[in-house]
C-alpha cells in the first residue's frame, strides 16, 4: 500500500534558504505527492522562489505560525501522512523514508536539528546543546516533523492562539489521546535558522516566552534550571540591598564570583573543551535569565498552572 504524504512549508522572508529547503523535500524517496508553501507575507523573493518549487503556494499575510501549519494542512489533498517542514530546514536524502518507518509504530515523530557546517559559534553551540536534551517522552519539535493525517486532523490541528510553543502543545495533545511520539534518528535536518549572534539568541528566547504558559510547557528539568536561577538571583537582590544599606562587601563579592563561576559550570556536562564549556554556559545562562526575568509576568497571568 502507497502512504500518501503531504508536505506543508511556512515561510516568511526566508529567500536564503527556502530553494534548498524545497529542494530537499523534492529529492526524498519516496517524495512527497504534494508540497505546499504557506507564505506568510514575504517581501525578499521567497514568494517567487516557492512558486516555482512548490505545487502549491498559500499567500496569508498577518497570521500566527500556528495558522500558517494549519492552512497548508487544510489544502492538501487527501494524505495519509503531513509532513511539516520550516523553510529555513534542509532535511537530509532520507528525512522521509525515516519517518514513514518510524510512523509505523508511532503518531507523531521528529529529530533534532543540526547547524550548519559554517554556522558562527552561538548557533553550532545552542544546536549541540539541544541535541543533548533527551525530550523523547515530552515533545517532538515543529521545525520539521511527520504525523498521522488522521490524528492530526482529529486534534484539529496546531493550537493558534499559542503564538510559540505549538509544538510542545501538539505533543502533549497526541499523548494525552492515546496516541504516541517517537524520535527517528534517521529524520536528520540542518535547520539555518538558530540565531547566529548573542543579541539574536536573547530576541529569539524573548519571543519564545511572549505565550503564557511556556513555564509550564518546559521539561522538569528546565523548570529546575530556572527555579534554581531565579532563587540565586534574589539572594544577589537581598545581598546588594544589606550592601548598600550599609553591611559588608564581602558577601556580594562572594556572589559576584560565585556567578562568574557557575557560567562554566552550566556548561561543563557536554563541554570537551574549558572553551567550549564556557561557550555552553554563556548561552544556558542567556536562557535561564530570559526566562528569570519573565518569570513575575507568567505567574500574574497564571501560565504557570
């Protein structure tokens, strides 16, 4: 029997790497019987690059990432497996070969993503690092995944009104049903998208927190990390405060180093290298401070229930 695969590709302004993304989908064996590209309003040429490569383009300017998913979702014709896949993805010769094995036994499946090759350290780092965190048993991730047409459709798809965060939604959803996720080494990705730049990396962490509920979306042992951070940074509040007021120099110095040593430390479990621990324990630190700060918002809004 033939498994039907639709691909569904959201893009927006991503002319660098849309061709290859199509590309790669179009070189898959068996291939796709039908790709479509929802276009979120792009203006740099990737509309024009996505109409010659796809069957299909959708044209919706001003919608979530969520909607666009679900779109191209709607408009595929009748398939037995959606394949969706970012445009700033470029999945590997056997991407889907993979997924279909791995879907056999499976609703939902995905892998992690790797950097490119000449990708700047900020983005070959933070690919290294969340490819050691093991969330098999807790989501699968939205830059490029495979699921069942039929439960897909039965969840109705992506939750759009999470503006991020759809993909731990998803998951939760397709365990919560009966249903089950599995990761699929073979579903190999180069994903161009991390951030390249500490300044991008803290924009795109901000962004992946704007949608309450995010605290609690997070594996236990993220939510650790943070808890732990925040309660570290509150005893360095209450020590400035004595200092200022009036106390010793000498517990806030102690603070002070005792930060500067735990950068390291952060980093040092998949660290080959005093440098590449450093490296790791600046991006986790990036993280957990992101996510210190936005903490007070996501409690007043109840997102941590």
């Amino acid at each position: 029997m033939t498994v039907r695969v639709g691909a569904v590709v959201p893009c927006k302004d991503e002319v660098a790497t849309v061709e290859r993304c199509l590309t790669a989908l179009r070189a898959q064996v068996p291939a796709p019987c039908q790709i479509i590209v929802v276009d979120n309003g792009s203006t740099d040429g990737s509309l024009e690059v996505a109409s010659r490569l796809a069957d299909y383009v959708l044209h919706i300017p001003e919608i979530t990432i969520s909607a666009m998913r679900n779109q191209g979702a709607r408009a595929l014709d009748d398939v037995d497996v959606i394949a969706f896949v970012d445009a700033d993805c470029e999945v590997n010769p056997n991407w889907l070969r993979s997924a279909l094995n791995a879907l056999r036994e499976a609703d939902l499946v995905g892998w992690r993503s790797d950097a490119a090759p000449d990708a700047p350290w900020v983005a070959a780092r933070w690919a290294a690092i969340e490819a050691r965190q093991r969330h098999g048993e807790s989501y699968i991730w939205s830059q490029h995944l495979a699921i069942r047409a039929t439960v897909f459709e039965n969840l109705d798809g992506f939750d759009e009104r999470l503006p991020t965060g759809e993909d731990i939604d998803l998951s939760k959803r397709v365990v919560g049903t009966g249903g089950r996720i599995a990761f699929a080494p073979g579903m190999s990705a180069i994903h161009h998208g991390f951030p390249n730049t500490l300044a991008a990396f803290v924009r795109r962490e901000r962004w992946h927190t704007r949608a309450p509920g995010w605290f609690g979306r997070m594996s236990g042992k993220s939510r650790s990390l943070v808890v732990l951070g925040a309660v570290w940074a509150a005893m360095g509040v209450c020590i400035a405060v004595r200092t200022v007021a009036g106390g010793a120099w000498a517990p806030l110095v102690a603070w002070v180093l005792g930060t500067a040593a735990s950068v390291p430390m952060l980093g040092i479990v998949g660290g080959r290298s005093p440098q590449t621990a450093v490296k790791d324990g600046i991006l986790l630190a990036l993280w957990t401070g992101v996510r210190i700060i936005r903490l007070p918002r996501e409690f007043v809004a109840g997102g941590h229930a």
